[in-house]
C-alpha cells in the first residue's frame, strides 16, 4: 500500500492507529469506509478531514428517507423546464441545461480524485444500499435524456456513516471496510481538547473531563453527553471565565452538556442515580 497517499488525521481531528489503518486500507482497495458509532464521535467529521489531510476536494450527499441510488448520478429537472417553455426565453430544446449532477455524478465526472462522504445512510430505504454499491461498482452512468455517457476518471475515496437506526443488508457490508468508532477515553480526549483548546489551562482541562465522564456514567440518562458538546462546554467555560473549582461543585452551562428535559430532572430535581453518587443539583 505504498502507491497513494495515506491519510494521517489532520491537526483538527485525531485519529486512532485501527481507524487510520481502516481509512487507509479502504482507499487502497477502493472500497468504501463504512463507519458507525455514538452520536457525537465524529464518523461526519471523519470525511472532512480525510479530505483536509489528503487535500482532496469534500463531496457531501445527506441521504433523506426519500433518496434513491439514481438520484445521486442527476436529476432531470423537467419543472424548470415546463416553465421556461411557458414564461421564459431560453431554447427549452436543449435538455442538457436541465441536467443536474447529484452528489454520485459530480463525484465521478471530476478530474481529480475526491472524497465522497455518504451521510447516514440508514434513513433511506431497505433497497438503496446494495442500490447505491451497484452504483459504486459501475463507476459509469449514461444520462438517458441526452445520451451522455460519464464514466469516472478516478475512484473517489468513499466514506459513508450509520446511526444503526436499520439493519444494513449483508451484501452491502461484504463490500466495505467497516470501523466502529469507540467513544474516547479520557486519555483520548485530553488530546482531542487540547487539539481545540491549546492553551486550555490543566486544572480547568482535568476537572471538566472528570465531571463530563461522571456524567456519562450515570445508568439512567437517555442522551449521555458526546464529544462535540464537551467542546462546546469548554468553550463556554473559557469563555465564561469559570474558575475549575467551580466545577468540583456543580455545573456552569449545563445545557450545553445536557440535551433531554428527563436528564435535566435527574441532576436538579433531587433524584439520584445508582450509577453515581454525586448528583449535580446546581446550575447556571
């Protein structure tokens, strides 16, 4: 694997030695990187920084409940037409100016190699992954309108995530490398805060890590608090000038860490959660 450029993280996003190994053997096998994890690990950002490390051009298709396979190659845009043909001046008889590249065709018909990112692909239906690496595989579509033959110069380095919210067919994940992004340990993320923050001071850095994982230990919390929202927390708590032994005894900005109004209760309200002792009943 020595022939292409190999992705190394970025300064912005740090990469484990089994994630990077799993980007670089997708792209040198041409397959795409399929990635899974808890919400806030950074599967999305994961694609933007491969593309940022190997400066490639970022290609992003967010995939919606009514996204169809063939709609990523183009879409013949016949409303547009129907009105120009109606009100407008312009020669209606030539159909490619009604031709527009989705996510897939923009992809292919580039010069140079970019990177696609295929974002949660689980929302659409039970057909449109094994659709899509139908799509994937050809690496070729003709435009049935005009004729138009386009076939990829270059394979684009494809990365598509999952929320696990459907079961994905096992054709489809023969035909991809598969990672699961594990949720940091406070190792790990001492190192992904201090990416963000440089010049976060140590005893603010290690009281908020210390209250974030509390947190995240507690059983009986439905959304347990992510990776970007520790970001953002910090970032209030700089911001706000917070002292860290103001942490030690409760929590400042706690809606920047917590998301659900039943986890909210579980810290203010007085109830106490077996998983930790110490439940943080102030805020502000």
């Amino acid at each position: 694997m020595d022939d292409f450029d190999k992705f190394q993280g970025t300064n912005k996003y740090i990469v484990s030695e089994a994630l990077r190994n799993d980007v670089n053997v997708a792209i040198a096998l041409g397959r795409p990187l399929l990635v899974k994890g808890e919400p806030g690990t950074g599967k999305t950002l994961l694609a933007h920084n491969i593309a940022l490390g190997l400066g490639k051009q970022l290609i992003v298709w967010n995939i919606k409940s009514t996204s169809k396979a063939a709609d990523g190659l183009y879409v013949y845009d016949t409303v547009q037409r129907l009105n120009d043909s109606r009100f407008g001046d312009k020669d209606v008889s030539n159909i490619r100016q009604y031709i527009k590249l989705g996510p897939l065709g923009r992809a292919f018909a580039s010069e140079e190699q970019v990177v696609l990112l295929i974002d949660e692909v689980d929302k659409a239906d039970l057909e449109f992954p094994n659709d899509l690496l139908n799509e994937l595989d050809e690496m070729a579509f003709t435009v049935i309108e005009t004729g138009d033959y386009i076939a990829a110069r270059h394979r684009p380095i494809v990365v598509i995530t999952s929320n696990s919210e459907k079961e994905l067919p096992d054709a489809f994940l023969r035909r991809c490398i598969f990672h699961y992004i594990e949720f940091p340990d406070e190792t790990m993320m001492e190192r992904i805060v201090r990416v963000h923050f440089p010049d976060i001071e140590s005893e603010l850095l290690q009281a908020s890590l210390k209250k974030f994982y509390d947190l995240r230990k507690i059983e009986d919390f439905r959304k347990k608090p992510s990776t970007s929202e520790l970001l953002d927390w910090v970032q209030a708590l700089i911001v706000g000038g917070i002292d860290y032994t103001a942490i030690e005894k409760e929590i400042p900005f706690i809606s920047a860490l917590v998301k659900k109004e039943q986890d909210m209760d579980l810290l203010v309200g007085g109830r106490r959660s077996k998983a930790t002792p110490n439940v943080y009943r102030r805020y502000y």
